[in-house]
C-alpha cells in the first residue's frame, strides 16, 4: 500500500525519523480549507501538539476513528478567514453555544478568542471540543434560529421585545426571592447573603443597561437602517458608535463576572438538603436568567453590535 495516497497518509508504513516530518511536508503543502487525513495504529496526539507548537492555531484536527486498532485523523487547514472567535462560531451556529457551556467556555463576554486561546486558558482538551462541534454540523438545522441572517433593525428590536423584557419581568422577582432566602437560610448557608447582594447589584446594572441600550445603540441602529435603506447621508451622534460598543460590552463583561461569583457561591446552583422550595426556587430562576443573558449578550456583543459597525463604516467611508 502506498505510504501517501491522495492526502492520505498511512503512517505505520513510514520509516520513523520520516513520520513526522512527511506529515508536515504534506500539511505544508494544503491551501485554505484542504484536508490530509493520517491513519495509526495508535492516538496521533503528540503530532497534533507539535503541530499546534511550530504552525500556530491554523489547522482543525478532527479524529474520523478512534482506536482501539486504528486511529484516522482529518486535518484541514484554515483558511484567512477560518481563523475564528468562539462568539463568531456560535453566532453561525448558536447550537454549537451547548457545546461551549458543557466546558465552561465563555462565549458572549469572552467570545472575541478564538477557542485555541481559550482551551489553552481553561486546560481543555482542544481536540475534544473540535470533535463535538463538528458532530453539531452533522446534526439537521431544523430547530437552529439563524440570528446571524437577520436584519440589524429586526434583530435589535427582538432583543427588547425577548430579552429585555425578560430582565424587567424576572430580575426584580429574583431579587426578592433572594433577600428572602437569604433572610431565612443565611445564618446556616451564608452564601445566600453574599448572593443575594450580587442579585441586588445585577437588578440596577441591567434595569439601567437596558434603558441606555435603547434610548442610545438601539436607537441608532434604526437610523443606520434607514440610511441605508433610503440611500440618505447618516447623521453620526456626538459619541461615536465604538465608544458606545466598548462601555457596552464592559458592563456586560462586569455582569458575567458577578453570575460567574453566584456559581462559584452556590458551587453550580447545589440543593443543600435542608432547602425550603424558595430556596430551590431561587436557583432555578438564577440558572434560567443566567441562561437566557448569554443568549442576550451573544447576540449583542457577536451579531448586533459588529454588524452595526460595518454597516456603519460603510455608509461614512
């Protein structure tokens, strides 16, 4: 059997020192987007972190089979614009985001690195997560919502109309459920106090976040739209569009951090054995709102505010 056949290389049949060494030679030799597929009789591993070490994160390693006799691993090389964040990933697939919470990766706040940059951070196996966001591709779209194609003036009017509304419904119910639980439980779980200060903080940094949103980026949105559309010169605001992102996005980063802290309090939402059905109560509803904000500032922070700046751009170059 030939050693290298079509980007097929069958590596047991390689001469040892030449193993490697051919497996680069032909890596080297793929453009953008083309593929070699290698084939052992044990895990490659070690050639995917020697190649993570001398080429840097351009390649996507995805393992076709896994053992116990053969091992086949595709290798695609990534193309300039293949090259991206975690948030750009799940703003063109948001079922991929489920992927990303099984490991704790942040991808609203935290979604400008690529996921290279963070499994390194969290000491995640890369490789791992690869597979299972390539078996999400292998899954039917039927039920995916592609918030990605929506128009920038729709899209941020379905932020307020969901997710806004959402927070003014929910987060002051939490906050009272919080105050109350922790009046209850603190003296025996004095986390809850801690908790229940966050959730009062959180309350006033959204309820505010919300309110400047639409009077101020929302509110522009439409303007840039209508520019567009009507094919008129945009009248730019005082403050520029990059400015107003950039405190945006800090405030969300800041209350990321603080349901980060509720976690880590709550050791990932426990029932202790003595809660009352408030208490299970109140981290059912922090989980969902905490779910539900991830979505909100996904589609803020990934879709809504770049596609804003480029359109933006567009229109004043």
């Amino acid at each position: 059997m030939e050693t290298i056949e079509q980007n097929y290389i069958n590596v047991p049949l390689i001469e040892p020192k030449l193993k490697h060494p051919t497996i680069f030679r032909v890596f080297d030799g793929l453009a953008g987007g083309e593929s070699l597929t290698i084939h052992n009789d044990h895990d490659p591993k070690p050639v995917y972190y020697q190649l993570l070490g001398e080429r840097g994160d351009v390649f996507i390693w995805e393992y076709l089979e896994e053992g116990p006799e053969w091992w086949d691993v595709r290798i695609t090389k990534k193309g300039e614009n293949d090259k991206e964040t975690v948030g750009e990933i799940a703003a063109k697939d948001l079922r991929k985001a489920e992927v990303f919470k099984k490991y704790g990766i942040d991808f609203c706040c935290g979604g400008k690195k690529t996921l290279a940059q963070v499994c390194n951070e969290k000491n995640i196996d890369v490789t791992k997560v690869e597979t299972e966001l390539q078996q999400v591709n292998s899954v039917a779209k039927a039920s995916a919502v592609s918030y990605n194609d929506w128009n920038i003036d729709f899209l941020a009017d379905y932020i307020i109309n969901t997710h806004h509304s959402y927070v003014r419904k929910y987060i002051p119910e939490i906050n009272s459920y919080a105050l109350k639980v922790a009046q209850v439980h603190g003296a025996e779980h004095p986390e809850l106090i801690e908790i229940s200060t966050i959730i009062g903080t959180i309350k006033d940094e959204l309820l505010d976040h919300c309110e400047d949103e639409e009077k101020g980026i929302f509110s522009y949105v439409k303007e840039i739209v209508a520019a567009k559309n009507q094919q008129k010169t945009l009248v730019t605001p005082s403050r520029t569009l990059a400015s107003q992102i950039d405190e945006l996005e800090h405030e969300h980063d800041t209350v990321g951090r603080l349901l980060d802290r509720i976690r880590e309090l709550s050791q990932g939402y426990a029932i202790p054995a003595d809660a009352c059905t408030s208490y299970k109560l109140l981290y059912k509803m922090i989980q969902e709102f905490e779910d539900d904000l991830h979505i909100h500032i996904h589609l803020e922070n990934n879709i809504l505010f770049p596609k804003a700046a480029e359109m933006e751009k567009s229109l004043t170059a």
